[in-house]
C-alpha cells in the first residue's frame, strides 16, 4: 500500500537522490577529462532556462531532464582517451554505490538505511543504462555503444556528424541565441 511515508520518499528520491547521482553521474566525465588536459570544460545540469553559472557549472531550471558535459579541445585525441571518458560516469556510479554499499554493510550509515539504499538503486540504474550498449530514442549512441564501437572499430559508426561530446563555445553560443529569440518574443 503507497502510504505518506512512501510519498515523502519518491519526492526525496525525485529531488534530492536524483539530481546528486545525476550530478555525480557528469562529474565522472569530467574527472576522466581534467586527466586527458580538457580545454573549456562546462558540467551543465539540466535543461531549459539557466538558473546560474559558476566557473565551469551551468544549471539549468529543468535539472532532472537532461544534462551533459563539454569541452572546447583536448589535449591527446585517441581512442584509449575517448574510451575512458566514456567510461567515466559509468566508473563514477560504480565507485560511488560501492562506497555506500560498504558503508551500509559495515553499519556505518545504519540511519537513513532506506535512503542510501534509494541512494545506490539510482547509482545502479545509471550504471546499467550506460553500461549496456544500445541506440536511444533519438538514435544517439549511449555511453556503452560508443565504448563498444571504439573498442571494436575504432571509432563511432553511427551517422551523426556531432563531435563525440558538444563543444562548451558552442553550447554557449547556442543558448545566447536562444535567449535573445525568447526576448523578442515577449518584446512583440
């Protein structure tokens, strides 16, 4: 039976696990990226209008949508530095379920047992859907199909002429284009 209890907790796991484990789920990119001498790195979390900007974090109203990381250049471009980048959200979920799992089980985090447990359900969740390689929705390779293709044939086979992850330059461009059109539209 769904009780207040449960309710209290999808709105804990909708606004507050989700987003955190999202936002570590980026961050593995980035870290894997500062190693491979990344210019112009930008985690932006979510879509939509920007709520704010600091340094290389860009959030955005509609956090739980979307999110992405982007960079200008890098310093080394090869198939090993693309691999581990990839492999970097999926390796930082990983890391992150395992620590709390251990935690839990040594009865370090025995408050808030369901929490952590919500907690490492999403980590896992993002894991598998990176690991697996599969086309999405919009036919856009996820982390593991392009894992795989590199590993496989080199590099990615699919047909889109994008860059492996969206130059930050660009993506700022893009949304001050975007701005001003929504400008000038309450304008008139």
């Amino acid at each position: 039976m769904f009780g207040f209890k449960d309710l209290v907790g999808v709105v804990i796991s909708a606004f507050i696990i989700l987003p955190v484990v999202i936002f570590l789920r980026e961050f593995g990119y980035l870290v894997v990226s500062v190693i491979f001498g990344v210019r112009k790195p930008r985690l932006t979390i979510g879509s939509g209008p920007r709520i704010f900007k600091v340094g290389i974090f860009d959030v955005r109203k509609y956090y739980h949508l979307y999110s992405w990381f982007s960079f200008d250049s890098i310093k080394k471009e090869n198939k090993f530095v693309y691999v581990c980048i990839y492999a970097g959200p999926i390796l930082m979920n990983l890391l992150i379920a395992m620590i709390i799992n251990a935690l839990l089980v040594n009865g370090i985090l025995s408050s808030h047992q369901d929490f952590w447990q919500r907690f490492i359900f999403y980590a896992v969740y993002y894991i598998l859907f990176d690991s697996v390689p599969m086309v999405t929705i919009n036919e856009r390779p996820n982390n593991g199909m392009i894992i795989y293709e590199m590993i496989r044939y080199g590099n990615r086979i699919d047909h889109h002429k994008e860059p492996f992850l969206p130059m930050t330059s660009k993506i700022e461009e893009q949304y001050q284009q975007q701005v001003e059109q929504a400008n000038k539209k309450r304008e008139t």
